[in-house]
C-alpha cells in the first residue's frame, strides 16, 4: 500500500490522514480539497465565526502543523474524475492510488427559481459564512428558509444580535419527521420565545425584486420581506465526478462496517457523503454527525493498514445543536422508532427529555439542555434497553 488518497478535506478526510499515521502507515497521503484553506471546522460557521466571537483561526481542526502529518495538500484543487486506479483533478493532475478515500460530503440543496442575490445566502463553506455575516453586519431582518438545525442555528445567532427573524418552514413543526410533532412543536417554541416569528406549513412560490432586500412569495399569495435570507433545506450529494467507478451513488456510497464501498477493492468512504452498514441493525442510512465522520475515519485507518479492527461507527450516533444559550443533544436513530415518549417534562424547555422506541426497545433520545440525562440514557440506547427499564431509569433520575 504505496499511496493513499483523499479526496475531501474537511473533517472525515482530515482524520483519516490523522488515524492513517496514528495506525503506523508508513506510504505516501495526498488529501485533495476543493477549498483553499487548510482543513477547519464547519459547526462554527452558523454559531460562533457567523457571530464573530472566533477568530477563523480558531476552527482549525489540526493541531499543530499539517507537515507533521507527512501529507501531500493539494487545496483549492478539486477531482473532477476517478477510476479504479487514479483520480483526476481541476489542474490536469492524475493521482495513481493503491487506496481511495472518498470524504467529499455534500452541498446545499437549492430552491427551484432560487435566484443569485448578494443578500440570499446558504451556508456550508467559510465563503459562505463570510458573506452571511456581512449580510447580517448591515442588516435589521432576516428571513430563514428551512427551519432545520443549520436554519435553527442562524436565527438563533441574528436574532441574539438583534435582527428580526422570520423562519419559514414548510412541515407543520420543524423537524416533524424526524422528531416527531411534540418535540418539533418544543423546537419551534425555543425560536418564538426568543422572538423569531415561525411560520409552519408554508411554502415559497416565487422570489421577488425585494429593492435591494429579500421578498418571497408564498403559496397562500403573502408577501415576506427582509434585508437578507438564508436557505437552509437540505443537502444533495457531491457524486458526479464518481461516475465512472461504476458504483450506485443515488443514496450515498454503500459501504459494509469498515466503509470499503460495495462493488470496489480498495476505495473508501466517510462522512456525510458515505452510507455504512450500520453494525447492529443492518441497514445503510447515511449519517451526516460530526461524530460519525470522525468514527468511520478511524475505522477506515485500520482497514487500510492491516490492522485488526477494534473500532466500530455509528453504532449509537451522537448530534448536538446550540440555541440560545442550550445545547439541544441527540443519540441514537430516531429514523428507526415508531413511538416517542417524554421521558422528562419539567414543564419548560430546559430539560426536557424525550425517548424512541421500537418494537420496545428504546433505540435515541433527546435531550433539551440536560447532558447528565442524555449520558445516562446514552448508555441504554446502546444496550437496546426495553420500555420497563428505560421507565425505572427515568423514575429513579427524576427522584434524585
């Protein structure tokens, strides 16, 4: 195993090379990346950087120098083709590979008729941070579209620096089908107790001249305005240079449990861009975590250096969000549940915890605000604890 290469240079890239020299692989790494600054950290970019309370610097998910890591960069440069045996790049450059790890994630979903405004903005990149801030820096309102955990996160940033909010989201609660109607409900409810005016069950029709503004009209006829707006609603896969592996890429790249993709000997995948074999249940979801990026790259690490794997990912994964000074926390899959419970209700917001079942078995929580409980609940989420003992759990803890 000569040379391995990385195409994607944020987090899963990143600590893949990390693992890979951690693991005593002595061959050359080449992490490819289509963005030109080193390897930083993305949750920042809606919370902290977007405030302006870090410094950019600050998100820099290396430690130190990335020449310790003995790694060829080749940054603002992106694979715009790939074969069984080498990548092609935007400079005319073919990289020969004896392994491929495919970390290039995803990108933002974009309305239909979403129009090239300097005041419409989507977020994924520092680029895209940097215009959103100066947007904000100028501006009193803020329309958001997408009331999703990258939306939640922005409001929750201009409205604490005094802009004027409207969120738009066009399922009947925010994250609805996920969390469930109860706890979207909670999620709309900490965004209007902290001023933002959220409007459910609403969809854009068109876009309109908004005089230097943002105005959208809806599909009941009204007319929203603001100096500036946010499209968050989903992401599309980053797959179309992959086409010629000749590997099905509709859902993500079908990986087994240590991320070789299905149908290739020797190419990889991790993070948002990679659908694993989930170790217990069996299926392929794709799991767009912090934590998961994280997880698979230290599996693929041992996998393509020989080693016995002792490492599994997403086998309970963990998600967290930051609003209004609460750290919403999420473990577990509540794709899979069929029923949610509250476990804990406190009566308000901070605190609240809810549980998901299926078939009896409590398979994620989530927990507004209430870390000690989240862990504690953590734990019987991996062990597939059953409804009685979950209840004695939530008993015993809400006696202490």
């Amino acid at each position: 195993m000569a040379h391995v290469v990385v195409v994607g240079a944020g987090l899963g890239g990143l600590r893949t090379v990390e693992f890979l020299r951690a693991e005593g692989f002595p061959g050359r790494i080449s992490l490819v990346g289509d963005e030109p600054h080193e390897p930083y950290d993305r949750p920042p970019l809606s919370k902290q950087i977007l405030a302006g309370q870090w410094p950019e610097e600050r998100a820099a998910l290396h430690c130190g120098e990335l020449a310790d890591l003995d790694v060829s960069l080749r940054l603002g440069t992106a694979a715009v083709g790939v074969d069984s045996g080498g990548v092609e790049l935007d400079d005319g450059t073919r990289l020969r590979y004896d392994a491929l790890v495919v970390a290039t994630g995803v990108r933002p979903r974009r309305l239909p008729g979403q129009p090239d405004h300097p005041e419409l903005h989507v977020l994924r990149r520092l680029e895209d941070c940097r215009a959103l801030r100066d947007s904000i820096s100028r501006a009193r309102s803020l329309l958001v579209v997408g009331a999703g955990f990258i939306g939640a996160e922005v409001a929750a940033t201009a409205r604490t620096a005094g802009l004027e909010v409207t969120m738009l989201e066009a399922l009947s609660a925010p994250f609805a089908r996920v969390l469930g109607e109860r706890m979207g409900r909670l999620c709309a409810r900490l965004q209007t107790d902290n001023g933002v005016a959220v409007r459910c069950g609403t969809r854009i029709d068109s876009f309109l001249d908004g005089n230097g503004g943002i105005a959208a009209r809806l599909a009941d006829g009204s007319i929203v305005r603001a100096d500036c707006g946010v499209v968050g609603v989903g992401t599309v896969l980053d797959v179309g240079w992959l086409a010629r592996l000749g590997v099905p890429t509709e859902g993500g790249l079908l990986c087994d449990v240590t991320g070789l993709v299905e149908g290739t000997g020797n190419v990889y995948a991790v993070g948002d861009i990679a659908a694993w074999r989930h170790p217990t249940v069996g299926d392929r979801p794709r799991i767009e975590h912090w934590t998961s990026a994280t997880e698979q790259a230290a599996v693929v690490a041992q996998r393509i250096t020989g080693k016995q794997i002792t490492r599994q990912a997403d086998v309970v994964p963990y998600f967290w969000s930051d609003q209004y000074g609460l750290t919403l926390q999420l473990a577990g899959r509540c794709d899979l549940a069929t029923s949610v419970e509250v476990l804990h209700d406190p009566g308000v917001i901070k605190g609240t915890v809810a549980g998901y079942f299926a078939d009896g078995a409590l398979v994620a929580v989530l927990a507004f605000h209430a870390p000690r409980l989240l862990n504690r609940y953590r734990k019987l989420v991996a062990a597939g604890a059953g409804e009685h003992e979950v209840r004695s759990t939530a008993a015993e803890l809400a006696s202490q």
